[in-house]
C-alpha cells in the first residue's frame, strides 16, 4: 500500500510563492516528510489534486 498526500503552495508574486516554497518543504523535513516539487508537471499535479483518488502510480513510487 502507498499513501500521497499533496501539498499546494499559492501567493501572489514569483517571490513570495519561492520564499513560502521554501518554508513548507522546511517544515516537512523537519517533520520526516519528503516532498516532490511538481514544477513543469502541472497536469499530473492538477489530476492529483482532484478530491477523486486519481493520483498516478508514479506519484506513490519510491
């Protein structure tokens, strides 16, 4: 069995969406989470998203 769980980071500028980026994924390696950055893959991460269970198999992949 695999587990994903996704996280979405928004702001308004370029810079605020790399500053709070950078928060999010240090806060999740604190807590033992890895993290996959979906940049340049937005459809994979919009289907993910979706409340429908539809995440790829190579999401979950280790």
């Amino acid at each position: 069995m695999g587990y994903a769980g996704l996280v979405t980071v928004s702001a308004r500028t370029q810079e605020d969406l790399d500053e709070q980026a950078e928060v999010v994924e240090q806060l999740a390696r604190e807590t033992g989470m890895d993290l996959r950055v979906l940049d340049a893959r937005q459809d994979i991460a919009w289907a993910a998203s979706l409340p429908l269970g539809l995440a790829p198999s190579t999401l979950l992949a280790s």
